[in-house]
C-alpha cells in the first residue's frame, strides 16, 4: 500500500479540511441573531401540507491488501508482489416529499453514481463505474387517521428498500461490484421492485411484501421473494418475529420453488440488568426433492454500565454445507442478507467480504466494543471460520479448518454529517483453505472510509 500513500494522505488532508470549513460555518451560524436563522427554501412549490426534503449522500474510501486473494504465487506477478490498492467513491443525491391531509402520501426519487478505481483484483470487478436509479416508490401511511394507533396501515411500491430483521436473510436490494463498481462500498440498497404492505396494532405487526432483487447483469438470476412477515414486540426488551418466504428465479435456479421459514427472537429478559441480552435466528429451506437445508444463529451480550460503555458478545452461527454423498442439495442459501452493524452478516472484514458465503459454514464471533465519547465508537472482532462440509468443496478437501480473523474497527463521527471509518484486519487461513484454493500465506487488510450524508 505504501505506493497509495502520498494519495491517500492527500485526499484525507482534503477532507480533513473540508470538516473544518464546515465546522466553522456551523459555528458562524450559531452566532448570528435568531431572526438570521430561516429554513433554506427548496425552489419547489409550496403547498398546505405538502413538505419536500433533499438528500445527499457521497462516499470515498481506499481499500488494500498486503497480501492480496490471489493464491501464492500471484498468477500475474511471478515477483512475488501480493499487494492490491484500489479506491471507491460514490455520490448519491435524492429528493423525498410527503403530503400529510388525509393519512401521509409519500415518495422518493434518489440516483446513485458510483466508481471504483485504482488496481483492483478481479473478484472486486476490475475498475468499473455506473450511474443509475436507486430509490423511485411512492406510499401511502394512515397516521391517525383510522383511529388505530399511529400509522396502522402502510402501503408502499416502486424501487424501495425492505429489511426484515438483522439482515440474516433479506437486507440488501441491489447486487454491487462488477461492471457497476462499488464492490464495499454498496451504496444502492433498494429492490429492482419492492411492494410492501404493513398493518400495525399495538404490539402487533403483519406484513406481506413481494421483492424484485437488482442483480448484476452478468450474474442475474431473475431471484424474486413472496413473504409474509409476523412482529409482535413485548414492550421495549423482546421482539418475537416468524416469516414465510416463497422463492422464485429461473427455471434452472435453485431458487425456482424454494419455502423458507424463518423465526427470529431478540430480548433483555432480566430487568435490573437491562445490559444482558440475547438473540437467535432460524431459517429452513426446503424445495422438494431438490433442496433441504437449515441455517441458524445464537447470540448473547453484554454492555457494561461504566464509562466507555463496554459490550461484549459471543455469536455462534452455522449455515449448512452440500453432502456431496446425497442427492438433493443442502446448501443453504443466503438470499437477500446484508450488514446492519460491523460483522452482520458479512462476516469478517476479509473472509467474509471476500472468500467465503454463509454457506457451508459454522463461525465463532467474539466482539469488544467500546464507546469512548458520543462521537466515537471502537472495538475488536475476533472470528473463527470452519466448513460443515469440506468435501462440498472436492474430494482433496478433507479438513474443516477455514480461517481465524482479528478485525479493529473505528467509527469517528465529525460532526452531524461526516463519518470516518477506520479498518484493519488480519487473517490467517486454515488447512481447509490450502487444499481448497492453494493459500497459505497470511493476509493483511486495510481501510478508510468517509461517508457525507445530508
């Protein structure tokens, strides 16, 4: 990475800079007589009870490894060179408006530009850049309209995001990477085509919703989910939830047919320690004679009320492997997963980010986080990786030992609108991986991230 340097160090003086100025305006702003202070005009036009909003969100990071994933030697550099820098940026501005005289009619159009540069290794997708549609839905909610409690309907249709819990099975709407660029840095998150209906009455939420995902060209797979979703919170410390999923894709597809169920559970059961609380997931899947597989995850933690607010968590999660020595397929299957916090659910910033799916899995996570003020936030992941199924793999594989992996991270939030991330990682792979894919050498890895949003 050392030739990224004087680049790098460059760009972050840049932004380092621009924080400054933006300080300094904040600061100027709150000195200036309250009569100054008027909301910015947005140029639209003004209607009772119509209220419009612009977004904007840009990003910049560089990514590196000292060893790169290739195997060793690198097929392209017989010197021995496994380095590999490349950079991403994106910028992704939006407009919302809601109209709020009989419940709220809502909408939002956003588009997102992203590109990644530099020397990328292939499985990021070279250097690639688009620009495209992220969000364009429109909504309808009750508010009190019904006399129901707040907002006990809500309809929503168009390009649109959708999350069901953690992330474990539905998160992400849109595939990155590739001809589109913005491999990490995923900034388009909403379905290809998402139509969500809600209906919420005390503790209870009942929703039905049909995703569309936006995949790849090079890699699509016509992936489309049927689901019905079931809520029902506890006051603030449990949440219980269930979900059938019904999968469609191309005829050929695995997916083509496939039920999921899934049940999901998160609670901080003991009152006077509002710190200690657990979560698990399952999820089945089953089609036919093709497919029977079972995914699930446990986890308990712990947040310390002394200063620095330390949380510590042991997570156990196991994603099945294909028996080879059977017909049908056990392999489970991820969907639509994606990362609601550091470690969920790509998991680990170089197995899971690069080299292994939570397929053929079983992983051990332990985390440390730690919060020394309000606008930083720290901490180690330590991961350890084995396979359910290595002959899932070939018959040399005869080993489960995938990887162990230490990741710090670090989170500085500026000032309200920037965010500075900071990565690095190690990892060393196991005997699993060596017969698998001919690595043996250690990994190294490195990142930092700024995020503006608006």
């Amino acid at each position: 990475m050392a030739p990224r340097a004087p680049m790098v160090a460059a760009r972050l003086l840049a932004l380092f800079a621009s924080q400054a100025l933006v300080a300094a305006a904040a600061r100027a702003e709150e000195q200036a007589p309250p009569d100054a202070k008027e909301a910015p005009s947005t140029g639209l036009p003004s209607v009772p009870g119509l209220e419009w909003r612009f977004h904007l969100d840009a990003t910049w990071g560089t990514f590196g490894f000292v060893h790169s994933l290739y195997t060793n030697p690198r097929p392209d550099q017989p010197s021995g060179d496994l380095t590999d820098n490349w950079f991403e940026g994106s910028i992704k501005p939006g407009l919302s408006a809601s109209y709020t005289r009989v419940g709220e009619l809502y909408g939002k159009i956003s588009a997102v530009g992203e590109r990644t540069y530099g020397t990328p290794p292939t499985l990021v997708g070279d250097a690639a850049s688009s620009f495209q549609l992220d969000d364009l839905y429109v909504g309808w909610r009750s508010g009190k309209l019904l006399g129901m409690g707040e907002n006990a309907l809500d309809f929503t249709v168009g390009r649109t995001q959708y999350r069901l819990g953690q992330g474990f099975l539905i998160w992400d709407g849109t595939a990155e990477g590739g001809t589109r660029g913005g491999f990490w840095t995923n900034a388009r998150n909403a379905f290809g085509f998402a139509s969500v209906g809600r209906f919420k009455a005390g503790a209870h939420t009942v929703e039905a919703f049909y995703l569309v995902k936006d995949e790849l060209p090079e890699a699509a797979t016509g992936s489309k989910l049927l689901g019905f979703n079931y809520e029902l919170s506890l006051g603030r410390a449990t949440t219980l939830g269930a979900t059938y999923l019904r999968g469609f894709a191309h005829a050929a597809q695995q997916r083509e047919g496939m039920n999921v169920y899934n049940l999901r559970a998160s609670t901080s059961p003991i009152a006077a320690l509002p710190g200690l609380s657990f979560e698990g997931e399952y999820a089945r899947e089953h089609n036919g004679s093709a497919l029977d597989a079972t995914g699930w995850t446990i986890q308990a933690g712990y947040e310390i009320p002394i200063a620095w607010t330390p949380r510590i968590s042991y997570r156990f999660a196991f994603f099945q492997g294909d028996d080879p020595a059977t017909s049908k397929s056990e392999a489970f299957d991820a969907w639509f997963m994606g990362a609601s916090d550091w470690g969920t659910w790509w998991q680990g910033e170089i197995a899971g980010e690069y080299f292994i799916s939570n397929s053929n899995l079983l992983s051990h996570q332990v985390r440390l986080h730690l919060a020394p003020s309000e606008k930083l936030g720290t901490g180690l992941i330590f991961y350890r990786f084995l396979f359910d199924k290595p002959a899932a793999l070939g018959p040399a594989v005869t080993s489960r030992d995938v990887a162990w992996e230490l990741d710090w991270y670090a989170d500085w939030k500026a000032n309200d609108h920037f965010t500075v991330s900071l990565i690095a990682a190690f990892a060393s792979p196991g005997e699993g991986v060596a017969q698998a894919y001919g690595r043996t050498q250690d990994l190294w890895y490195g990142m930092i991230f700024a995020a503006y949003n608006y």
